[in-house]
C-alpha cells in the first residue's frame, strides 16, 4: 500500500526546519509520497517513525506457506474484504479432524474416496487436522499414520513435548503447529523456528489472541495463522471477521495480517449440516482454513461449487473443457446439442437436459469462455468454428446428424448447414429453462 | 494492548418491513451492519425462515419432506403444518400449479388454495407466483385480493409487470411488494424506484435480487448482494434500503446435487442428505451475503439455518 | 468513493429577497427557497447573512433553527465574515444530518476560522488564497499547506477541511482555466477534499450560457477529483451533469431512473 503524503506528515517533527531542502515538513512530506525524495534526508525522524514507514510499505496480510510439494497451500496474502473489489487470491482449504482414540486410517479412507474434478480444479480435503488428547505416544502414532499421506497437516497441540515427538515425524512436510496460546507461546515460538513450521495462535478471547500474536512478534516469528475458534459461534465469527477487517484497514493492523483457522469439530461436532452451513459462511467470509469432521460428498458438492465460485477471479471467466458430454445415458445415436464454453451456460443448459430426461450429446466447443450472445460477438462463436469442431470431433464418434443450436445465434442455422453437408440444424429456445418443453415437443413429434 | 478494531457500524440502515399481523407478524431489515456483525452494532430483527409449499402438493417431495407432513391432504393442512416447523417463521404458498406450460389450473382454482391457507394459519405469508409472466399478473393481483388484511408479501413485482401486481399489492390491497430482478444491481434499483414513484411506500418494498445454487455462478449473486447493502448502508442510497428475501428451496433442490439419484452416482451417497446439503449451504451464503429472509422446505434445513441464525445472533 | 456533495447557494443575502427576508425575519422566502433548492437534489444548503456587523449571532440562530426545524436537520454552511455570528449559529446546529461548515477560511486574513471550524468541530472551506488571486499552483499549494498544517495542529481531520481553488471567470481569465483544475488534481492526489463557488468561471456570460458552460467545468473538475462545489441546485443542466459523473465515477449505483432520484 502506497503511503500517502499526510501519513508522512504526521510523522515529522513538523519544524519547517529546511534540513532536508524542503520549505516545508509538508512540502518533503509530499515528495517522499511521491518517491522524488528518500525518507533518510530528514534528520529528525525518530526510529519508530523511520520503522512505521517501512511496515507501512509492506503488504498488509501475509501470505503463509504451508505443506510441501504437491499438497503445498498457500494461505492469506488478501488484498480485499469483498469479492467485486479485485479479487480473492487464497481460498479456503478444508481439513478433516481426527483425533487418537479414533481409527484414524479408516477416516482419513473414507474421506478420501471424496476426490474428484470440476471445471479443472481437484476437489478433496487437503489436510488432515490431528487433535492432541493428552497421550503423547498415541499423539505420535496418530501424526505417522497421516504422514506421508498427501496431505497437509495440521498439529493441534498445546502440549510442548507431545509437539516435538510429532514434529520429528512430520517436519520435513511442513506441518502447521496449531499450539501456541498465551501460557505457553515462548516455548512454541522455540519449538516452531526449530522445526521451521507455520505456528498457530489461538487465545479465550479475541484480545487475548491479539496479544500472543503481539508478543509473538516481538519474539521476531511471523510465521504464523491466527485459531480464531472461539467458545461460541458468535464469538468465532466475530473474531474471524475483524481480524480480517483490521488487517485490510486503511491504517492496517498488522498483527492481524495473518491467515485464520475455523475449528467447525469444535463448534459443531457431529452436525454435518450445521457444519456445512457454518463452512458456507466461513468460505465467504474470511476463513483461511476450516476444520471439518469428515468430508462426505453431501459436505464437498455445496462447499467446493461455493468455493469455486467465490475465489475465481472476476476478469476471467471459468470455462469447461471443450469436448462431447452425453447426458441422461445419450449415446452415438442421440440428438447432438451445442453451446458454450462459460461454465455457468454449461451448467445450466446440462441441467435442464438432465430434467428433460432426454438422453442426448451436449457438444462444447472453445468459444473463449465468454456467453452465448458475448462469445457470437467476438466471432469466438460462429458457423466456422462450429462446424469445424463438429466435423473434427463428433463426426467420428456419433451417427446422429441433428444438432441443435442455442436460440440466441438463430442467425447461424443456415451457414452451418451449409459447411456441415448431411446435418440438419435445428433452433433451440432462447432460454435454458425452455429446453425440457423444447425436447419433449421435438420427441412428441417424432423429430428425436 | 488489547485487540482495537474499528466499528463498521453505518449512519444508514436497511428499511424495517413488517409483514404478517397480530403476534406472530414478523419484523424484516432494520440493521445499520452488515450481515451477522452483532459487534458492531446489534441487529435487532434477526433473519426470518420461510416455510415453502406448493399448490400441487408433496407428489415431487424428498422422503423427508413427505415424512414431515405425513397425514396432511389438503392444501390448508399442509400449510398448518409448514407453519408448526420448527425454526420457521413465515410460510411461502407458491402457486405453480397456475402455470399454463404445466398444470394450467384456473385462477379460481389457485384462489381456492389462496383462501384455505389464509384461513389455516396465523403466521405471516408469503404468495408466489407461477414465473409465467402472462399468467402472474392476474394471478397475483387476485391473490392480493383475497390475502386483503393479512399483510402478505407478494413474490413478485418483475420489470415486465410491477405496474399490474404492483399497484394490486402495494396500493389497492395494502400488501408488501416483492421486487424481482435477477442478479442484476441496476435493475434492482430501477424496479425500486418504478415501484415507489407508483406510489408505493419504501416500507411496503422488499427486494428479492435473485439467486442461484451454490456453484452455480453463485458469485454473482454474491456480488450482488454485496454491493446492494454496500450502497444502501455505505452510500446511504435510499433506493436499495429495502430488505432482501431470498427463495433458496427451488434453486437448491433443482441441480445435479441434489437431483442425481443414488443408483446414478452410487459413490455421492444418499440424494436427500446432498440436497439438504445444497439448501443449507445456499442459504447460509445468501445470509452471509446480506438476504434478511430465506425460503426453504426441508425440516432439517429449516431446523439447521434456525440453529445458525441463533447462534450468531 | 462518496457522492458529490452539492452546496446550494441560493440563500445569499446577495439577492434582495433573502435579505429583506433576513432583515425583517420573514420564515417564507427563506423556507421557499430553501426547498426549490432541497427538491432539486441539494445537499448542503449555503446561508450568507452577509457581513452582518449588528444582529449577526442572533439572525444566523435563527436562520439554523429555522432550516433545520422545518427541513429534517439539513445540514448547513454557515456563511458570513462575523465570526460570532458562525459560532452562534453552530451552537444551535444539529448535527444529525452532517458537520456544519464554516464557510469561509482563508491563508491571509481569515486563517482564524480554521481555529474557530477545530474548535466545533464542523467542517471548514478552506480557499487557497490569500490576498490577492495565486499567482501559480506552487503559491495556491503553499496556502493549502500552511492552513494543512494549521488544521492538523489543532487536531481537525484533514478531511473536514474542504479546500478552494478559487474558480477563475474565463471572461478575463481565460488562460488560467487549466491550472485550476490541474491544482484540483493535486488536492485529490493528497486525497483531500475539495469545493468551490463553481459558477464564478462563466461570470458575466449570458444567461442561456452559464449552464452548459458551469456543466462542462463540473464535469472535468470532477474528472480531477473535485468533491464538492456550491452551486445553483435549480440548473437542471448542471444537476444532471453532477448526478452523472456520479455514476460514471462508480459514486452512486446506476438505475434507468437515475436523473428523477
């Protein structure tokens, strides 16, 4: 964040005393903001000033590592309290809970068998969050049984002995040390900068929390996200939200620059859907990680289409890959539609053909990701690259020579009947909500 | 040096709508944050649950949709019933059965249905139309008619008809208007403004901004929602102050999540435990994003959105 | 980015029918004029009791309570050279609606009403000029600076203080026109706020002008980063011109029926 001329101002001694070569203390101000004249000409700024600017520089919410290789995550790095003004760049990961007394591979197995892809992006629990429950040697065979798994783990452990056993199992992962509270923060900062992990803070209330935070500065570590969990839900909210607010103020706190951790295992255990309703909310509002009991498809299809959708970026559109997607069972015989590439066409066209029961081929081919009508346009959809896509990858594969165009590039019919000799082009209603009427017309007259 | 945050209270705030009469009326709107920050400034009305039904009954319905109002068989029963769930405030008869590309039912018929709810609850209503242009404006104007004293809301005063169900609503039956447009900011202000210079009071408005399923370019609704309490709590904008009502239970329950049966995708699990999962997630994210109502039909979402709802207030 | 703030100037004593209304304390004159100017979209509205030298705290009392109890606590600019008469005025101002605004400070002779704007914590126009009309930006910026640094000392958020860069008449100054609005640029790159008596550039043109010319300098002044101005609320050209660049600068969300809100 660039600082402004009057930020300055207020730190100088405000003599007008000339030393620098400016008339004024505003005057330089104004030059330093500008970048025409370096800080260090005036003599007199104090070293808390001359630090405050040089923080004030520095990004207001840190970006964190955590993880290593394929399962390395990055958290935080926000610019932005609401999606429309730039863009969310982190999004929020999701870790399964699992604790000793639990059969911790059997969880960690069925919450695996969630993992799959939609529109290009792999969908699963990316870490695992192992809770400490007094036993160290059980701790410790717990951390062994999800490392090496693929997943970023999470150490919830206030406990300094039980921590180090498990870090020197799963250090070189690059766990998160979720342990460090205001009795015993000193200790952890040790034991997180010798292992050189993230380490979390968490505290009884939101002031408490603020100053571990403080002193774990000061103790030189900012490696750090902040447990936000609290007794309550309201409290969790509340803390998670101006934590966040505070860091992305216009005079940032910089203490609270940091990723959050939401603990739903505590908040709501054994409510799965109070749980997914907790994570929506902690998905659009500024939960870095969220700790869940398991990941189940009824938890992962919401929270991941939620997701996805909050943190794309509102300048690129998401698109679907191109190809030929048969719906309700369509086979080589089957009607041949077409449409973009936008997802949100894609999805709410294959949609309604999924309610039409009709089994049909829905063909996409690249129209740059952009709208029917937007894509037409910009000559991204047109008879040309219409019928090249058809005859290059769906005359070899299907029989059927129907294929059905979206209503809004009726226009189209003609020049692609002209270069796709043997099709017969057919014109689709305007609106997607109008295809199931549409199909089952065409079947009742015997066209399909 | 404790945590000093800076309050995001506002100097505006979203238009209060009382809807419904006697004890069980509800207040909708009236706060000066945004959604859910009790620490900046309380929020007084906290976000009200709908109950929705439909006039063609509980043929389409999930198991547990069906379990739930076991024994009912009559419009007026079923609408008792909605109204006794708990954690639901208010009750949504939507009237699809009016729609001429389905059932097509006459517009006596579906005031028929009107009449029997009117008189089998006391807990505020909501009557929605059938979505067919043509077909809503006399639909809703009659249906204003005969909800005359019950202080319904009426969903909804679109751009090709608010002149029709508007003034029917908001004037001549003394009913709160419901403003559709659909994921579009600027035309949620225009209808505002259209629907106020008819003559309609700011206190009988409320806007329904349009949503999707989550997934389902749920972004933008989300920036919708964002920039309307933006402009009415950060600009001051009179236009956009009236309170948001969101109906989630059709978006939600008709995507692939929710729609694909087990035998179709045996490793998604049970289909009522996705759609459950679909509804509740939508409405928490459209209550995150600023909706002061929802309107949902599966007891365990009612029951797990009331628990939210309370637990953050 | 917040909306313009417009600053009815209609309530001067410079027109004959507000000062014998203020003279003789006639509520009607005042009061219509007040709400042409309201209706049409007003924000502030600007009362200049003239120099007032005799009954000046009492009429401008009166003038506040007057407004204020009939109009919703609008909020005003309190305009005279008598300072007693400001002072008097704020101590019978609600607040509900916005700070009052001392109009007006200046870098020469009436620097002190940025003392009195600190100590009641209202608003204060601060013209960058001192006697004399600025030579070049450079002076313009040493005023804005001197009374930058004034406010601050005495403890005024820099952004209660509204700077004026003096709009210029182009009958006579017509050369100068640009260096206004390139100093209203460097006022909004140091992201203070800023005002102005607007119409002054198309003095002593003739009256079908005025309006498309007072348009054209909003419209690039607002381009610049002008935040205010005091202007006749009833040009309708001007208004809409304002209402305008209001959504072009993303400061108030666009509907068909922008120009009727």
């Amino acid at each position: 964040m660039a600082l402004k001329g009057l930020d300055i101002f207020k730190m100088t001694p405000k003599t007008n005393c000339k030393e620098c070569g400016s008339p004024t203390c505003m005057a330089f101000s104004m030059k330093v903001a500008q970048g025409a004249v370096d800080i260090s000409k005036c003599p007199h700024m104090s070293e808390d000033a001359l630090a405050a600017l040089s923080e004030a520089t520095a990004p207001p919410m840190k970006s964190i590592k955590v993880g290593t290789g394929e399962a390395e995550y990055t958290l935080g790095g926000e610019t932005v309290l609401a999606r429309h003004e730039k863009t969310f760049v982190s999004k929020t990961r999701f870790a399964v809970n699992v604790t000793a007394d639990m059969d911790v591979d059997a969880v960690l197995a069925e919450s695996n068998k969630v993992d799959y892809e939609r529109i290009g992006e792999r969908m699963h629990a990316e870490m695992v969050y192992v809770e400490y429950t007094g036993d160290a040697a059980a701790y410790a065979e717990a951390v062994k049984k999800v490392s090496g798994k693929g997943k970023t783990i999470i150490l919830g452990c206030k406990d300094a002995e039980a921590a180090k056993a498990a870090l020197e199992i799963c250090k070189a992962e690059k766990p998160v040390l979720n342990g460090a509270d205001a009795s015993n923060y000193a200790e952890m900062v040790e034991i997180a900068k010798g292992a050189g992990v993230v380490l979390g803070v968490s505290g009884a209330s939101l002031d408490e929390l603020y100053d571990t935070t403080a002193a774990i500065e000061k103790l030189g570590y900012k490696d750090l996200v902040l447990d936000t969990t609290g007794a309550t839900v309201k409290d969790t909210f509340a803390a998670t939200v101006q934590v966040r607010r505070a860091c992305l103020a216009k005079n940032p706190d910089r203490t609270c620059g940091y990723p959050s951790l939401v603990n739903l295992s505590k908040l709501a255990a054994g409510d799965e859907p109070m749980q997914i309703a907790l994570a929506s909310l902690f998905v659009l509002k500024y939960g870095s990680i969220v700790v869940m009991d398991k990941m189940t498809y009824a938890v992962a299809l919401p929270l991941y289409g939620l997701r996805q959708n909050v943190f794309t970026d509102p300048q690129k559109p998401m698109k679907v890959e191109p190809g030929i997607y048969p719906i309700n069972g369509g086979d080589e015989n089957s009607l041949v539609l077409t449409t973009v590439d936008f997802a949100l066409t894609y999805f709410v066209v294959s949609g309604e053909l999924e309610r039409s029961g009709v089994p049909c081929n829905l063909v996409i081919s690249d129209a740059g990701g952009l709208s029917v009508l937007t894509a037409w346009a910009a000559g991204k959809l047109s008879s040309t690259s219409v019928s090249k896509f058809i005859q290059e990858n769906v005359e070899p594969k299907v029989k059927c020579r129907k294929l059905v165009i979206p209503g809004k590039v009726a226009v189209l019919k003609g020049d692609i009947e002209a270069k796709l000799p043997g099709w017969e082009v057919i014109v689709a209603p305007n609106e997607a909500v109008q295809l199931v009427k549409f199909l089952k017309d065409l079947k009742a007259n015997g066209e399909i | 040096m404790p945590f000093n945050g800076k309050s995001g209270k506002f100097n505006a705030s979203i238009n209060t709508v009382e809807v419904g009469c006697g004890e069980k009326a509800i207040k909708i709107g009236g706060e000066n944050v945004l959604p859910f920050y009790t620490f900046d400034a309380p929020i007084e009305n906290a976000p009200k649950i709908g109950v929705m039904i439909s006039d063609l009954g509980l043929e389409n319905e999930p198991a547990g949709v069906k379990a739930y109002y076991e024994g009912c068989t009559t419009i007026g029963e079923i609408a008792k019933k909605a109204a006794e769930m708990p954690g639901a405030d208010f009750v949504c008869l939507k009237l699809e059965g009016a729609d001429p590309n389905g059932e097509d039912k006459s517009i006596e018929e579906c005031m028929k249905a009107v009449k029997e709810v009117v008189d089998a609850i006391d807990v505020p209503l909501v009557i929605a139309g059938c979505k067919n242009v043509a077909k809503d404006t006399e639909l809703l104007t009659k249906a204003s008619e005969v909800a005359q004293g019950k202080n319904v809301i009426i969903l909804s005063a679109k751009e090709e008809d608010y002149k029709g169900v508007g003034a029917a609503a908001g004037l001549a039956y003394g009913q709160k208007v419901g403003a559709e447009s659909a994921v579009d900011i600027n035309l949620a202000k225009q209808l505002n403004v259209l629907i106020s210079q008819l003559g309609v009071a700011p206190a009988n408005i409320v806007m329904n901004v349009g949503t999707a399923a989550v997934g389902y370019g749920f972004e933008y609704v989300v920036s919708t929602m964002d920039r309307v309490k933006a402009a009415a709590l950060g600009q001051n904008d009179a236009q956009l102050q009236m309170p948001i009502i969101t109906p989630v239970a059709d978006e939600a329950w008709n995507v692939k999540e929710a729609m694909a049966s087990e035998e179709d995708m045996p490793e998604w699990g049970p289909q009522e435990d996705r759609g459950i999962g679909m509804e509740v997630s939508t409405a928490a994210s459209v209550l995150a994003s600023g909706s002061n109502a929802v309107i949902l039909k599966h007891p365990a979402s009612v029951a797990t959105i009331s628990k939210m709802i309370k637990e953050l207030m | 980015m917040a909306k313009f703030v417009t600053i009815g100037e209609r309530l001067s004593t410079t027109a004959p029918a507000v000062n014998k209304a203020f003279t003789t304390r006639d509520p009607e004159p005042i009061i219509q004029r007040a709400k042409q100017q309201l209706d049409a979209g007003a924000v502030y509205l600007d009362v200049n009791i003239g120099p007032a030298e005799n009954d000046g705290p009492e009429l401008m009392k009166w003038a506040v309570q007057l407004l204020q109890s009939e109009f919703d606590n609008v909020p005003l600019a309190l305009d005279t050279a008598n300072k007693a008469a400001i002072e008097a005025g704020i101590s019978v101002y609600n607040r509900a609606k916005g700070k009052p605004i001392v109009n007006s400070a200046d870098a020469g002779g009436r620097i002190e009403y940025i003392d009195l704007a600190a100590a009641n914590d209202a608003i204060v126009i601060a013209l960058c000029n001192a006697e004399g009309i600025a030579a070049d930006n450079d002076e313009r910026m040493t005023y804005c600076q001197t009374m930058l640094e004034r406010g601050m000392e005495l403890g005024m958020d820099p952004q209660d203080m509204w700077f004026d860069p003096l709009f210029l008449v182009i009958k006579g100054m017509q050369d100068k026109q640009m260096q206004v609005l390139e100093f209203i640029k460097m006022l909004s790159d140091m992201e203070l706020n800023s005002t102005g008596g607007l119409s002054n550039n198309s003095n002593g043109m003739p009256k079908h002008i005025r309006p498309i010319m007072d348009s054209a300098m909003v419209a690039m002044a607002m381009m610049n980063g002008l935040t205010s101005a005091i202007v006749n609320p009833n040009d309708l050209r001007l208004m809409e011109t304002i209402k305008s660049c209001d959504v072009i600068k993303n400061n108030t969300l666009y509907a068909d029926s922008y120009l009727e809100i």
